[in-house]
C-alpha cells in the first residue's frame, strides 16, 4: 500500500493517455489508430512538460509503422506469386 500512495502522490508527473493507447495500439497492430494517438501524445507531452510517455509513444508509431511496412510486404507477395 506505500507504494501505491507514493504513485499517486500530487505534483508528480502523470503518463500522457494517448502514449499509453499508441504503444498498446501499436503492439496489437491496429496502426492508423497507434499512429494518430502516438503523434497527438508527442504533442501534448511537448506542450505540458510535466507529463511522461514520450519513449511509449515512439514506440508505439514505431510498432506501427513496422506492422505497415509487413503488411504491405506480404501483400506484395502474395499479388507478386498469383
């Protein structure tokens, strides 16, 4: 329980929502949606200093673009063998 209070203690910094959605979008492969809430929460984070999750939102536009780049791989192969 001491850790839970020292978490929530006030003024500390919060971790941006949208890094959050970004990274576990992009984990999942849902990518326009991981891309979209990865690029609004580098914004936010940049305006509001006291938030956190820069390093989720990269890698979740990261992750993103990974699944874009391997579907587009596979769909070239599959339309390149028929």
């Amino acid at each position: 329980m001491q850790l839970a209070r020292q978490a929530a203690a006030p003024g500390g910094s919060s971790t941006n929502g949208f890094a959050i959605a970004s990274l576990v979008l992009g984990l999942v492969g849902i990518s326009l949606l991981a891309i979209i809430f990865g690029l609004v929460a580098l914004g936010q984070i940049k305006r509001d200093r006291s938030q956190t999750g820069r390093g989720m939102a990269l890698a979740g536009i990261w992750l993103a673009v990974a699944w874009t780049v391997l579907g587009v791989g596979l769909a070239v192969l599959l339309v390149g063998s028929a």
